[in-house]
C-alpha cells in the first residue's frame, strides 16, 4: 500500500513488528522545493542582518 510517498509494506516472513515494514520517501520535486526554501531563509537572514548592520 502507498500514497503520497509513504509506503507500507507487508512482510510476515521474517517475523517481528507484526509483520509491516515503513518506508518514507519523499518525492524529488518536494527535496528540491525544501532545498529552496532553506536557500530563501538563508538569503533572507543575510538581509536582515544587513539591515541591522551586523556581518
């Protein structure tokens, strides 16, 4: 089963953890757009301490 990058899988051979094992996987487009939004806040603290005259 999955959906929205999470993917659930079922595995009883090996035993323990009832049986399910948990996956995350993000979509590339969604890193990619968290990459960014790290590079904004970064430009944008740079600015702000520009602002207030510090280095």
């Amino acid at each position: 089963m999955s959906g929205d990058g999470l993917s659930f899988n079922y595995d009883n051979v090996h035993g323990g953890n009832n049986g399910f094992i948990y996956q995350n996987q993000l979509p590339e487009k969604l890193i990619e757009q968290y990459e960014q939004r790290l590079k904004d806040k970064d430009a944008e603290i740079a600015f702000l301490k520009q602002l207030l005259g510090k280095k």
